[in-house]
C-alpha cells in the first residue's frame, strides 16, 4: 500500500510534484497559502487541508515546497505548524533551499521531538517536476530514506544521498545553484554583446549550444527569451535568494566567491528594478536592454 502524502506549498514546483504523485496513484493532500492553488490542486484529485497541522495528522511522508527560511519556518514550528502532529513513524521532506545552517537547525529541534525529516532540495524546474526527473540532493538518517525511499524515487528520478545529516543536502544544492546563477548571469553579458555587435540572437544560441560556451540553463532559459516568454517557473528573486544564501556560506567557509556575488549583484539590480516575479529568464533581456542599443541587424 502506497504511503499518504501531503505537499505544503503548490507553486511552480509544489503544484506539478502534487500531480505526479496522484498519477503515480497516491492520496495526496495539499496545503497553500493561496486559494487559488488550493483550487487548482483539488480540481486535480488533492484533498486539500486547512493547515500544515491538519495535513501532516493524515499524512506517512511530508514533502515542502515553499519559498525560503521564513516560510519553512511557519509551516513547521508556527501556529498549526506540521511539528504539532506528525507521527514519529511518519518523514517530514524539506525541498526548498535553504541555507546549511538553517537546514540543521530544523534537523536537530524536529529530532528533538522524535521526528524525522530529510533535507532534499530539488533542481531542475517545473517540466521535470512533471514527469518526476528531478534531480534531489539528499540527506537524513537510513531509517527515514528507507521510509520516504518510493515517494522519493516517483518524484526525482536522479537521486545523490550526499550524507545524513540535514543541511547536507542544502549545501550540495547552494553549489549547484552558485553554478547556475553565474551561467545564467554570464549569459545576459553574452547576449547583451552579442546583440551590440549585430549578431542575430537566434543564431548565437544555435551557436552556443554547438560549442563550448554551453551551460544546461542556458539551453533551457533562451528559448523563453526568444519568445519572449517571461511567465515565471523560476523567479528571478528566487534565485537572487539563492546566490544570496551561496555568497554568505562561501564567506562563511572562507572561501573567495568573486562570480557569485557578481552574479547576485546582477540579479538584485535585476529585483530592485521591478522585475522580481519575471522568470529569471528575464535577466538576459535585462542585460540587452541596460547595454542600451542594439545594432538594427541584431534580431
């Protein structure tokens, strides 16, 4: 018998997560903040529950999918908080990145309760989410990955068990991510020059993809700006969020990260100027447009 799972937070992530899980066959339950979503998730199949509280007395394995620390924090610890009434049999799946430290702070006070959590961040957006190809960087205690072993296998198809101890995961995802941020960044740079010598943009990404200068977000980013598609999978203040927490450890650690706070740098001048809910896609067309003119042959 498949376990019960409940999915608090169904965004851009959460929301294709939950539909996985019900075509994979489980009785899913939801939680969000927003109504809509809640609608949207019921229309699937979802039963939809009126707290964190509510969801998690119902549910063997917890998946969160929120934003950041802060709201991390209030569905776990606040008023109705899923620590309230998750059975110690059953596994609390933290995927949102966070930062190392927080990681572990949530590993330890839900240990303290007898609660097992499993810190696992997730990459690869909202069409891998769909069709369960995530890639989910993972860390918990034998017990609780043997109990969450099948949910996690329908949701991330590449799964790297990087240690056991939460914030583990968190830090394997902020590598991943200082990676991203700064290809994604460069890209805007490149693009931006490449528009202000006159090369066609459709070209220059046929271009790129063939050689060296290939990055996975890049291939996957530029087609949306070609189309001018902005609608955010991926919001660029997500990311900002996310090269802020790389920045911060890699100081922490001691270790120079000039390209990370760079990258941060471009998407929090990117966030200041109004476009935080944009797709970070839209941080090469913020790039074109601050190089000011393009050449008339540019396309």
């Amino acid at each position: 018998m498949k376990p019960r799972v409940g999915v608090i937070g169904v965004g851009a992530m959460g929301m294709p997560v939950a539909r996985r899980l019900l075509e994979r066959g489980y009785a899913v339950r939801v939680r969000d903040i927003r109504p809509e979503a809640e609608a949207e998730a019921r229309a699937m199949g979802a039963t939809v529950s009126a707290s964190p509280a509510a969801l998690a007395r119902e549910c063997d394995v917890v998946i969160s999918l929120v934003v950041d620390e802060a709201d991390t924090e209030a569905i776990v610890f606040g008023a109705d908080g899923l620590a309230e009434t998750l059975a110690p049999d059953a596994v609390y799946v933290m995927s949102s990145t966070v930062s190392p430290g927080y990681a572990e702070s949530i590993g330890e006070r839900l240990a303290a309760r007898g609660l097992a959590v499993i810190d696992a961040p997730v990459s690869g957006g909202p069409a891998r989410a769909a069709d369960g190809s995530l890639a989910m960087m993972i860390a918990g205690v034998p017990q609780a990955l043997e109990r969450a072993a099948g949910v996690l296998a329908d949701v991330a198809s590449q799964r790297f068990v990087v240690g056991s101890v939460p914030g583990d995961g968190a830090k394997a995802k902020i590598v991943n991510n200082l990676l991203a941020g700064v290809n994604l960044a460069a890209a805007g740079e490149a693009m931006a020059l490449a528009m202000k010598l006159g090369l066609d943009a459709r070209l220059v990404f046929d271009i790129v993809c063939a050689s060296s200068g290939a990055s996975w977000i890049f291939a996957d980013r530029m087609p949306r700006v070609l189309a001018g598609d902005y609608a955010p999978r991926a919001a660029a203040k997500i990311l900002t969020k996310d090269l802020t927490i790389a920045a911060a450890t890699a100081a922490g650690a001691g270790v120079s990260s000039p390209l990370a706070a760079a990258a941060r740098d471009v998407f929090a001048a990117m966030v200041a100027d109004g476009h935080g809910e944009a797709d970070d896609a839209a941080v090469i067309r913020y790039c074109v447009a601050r190089a000011g003119p393009v050449s008339p042959r540019a396309g």
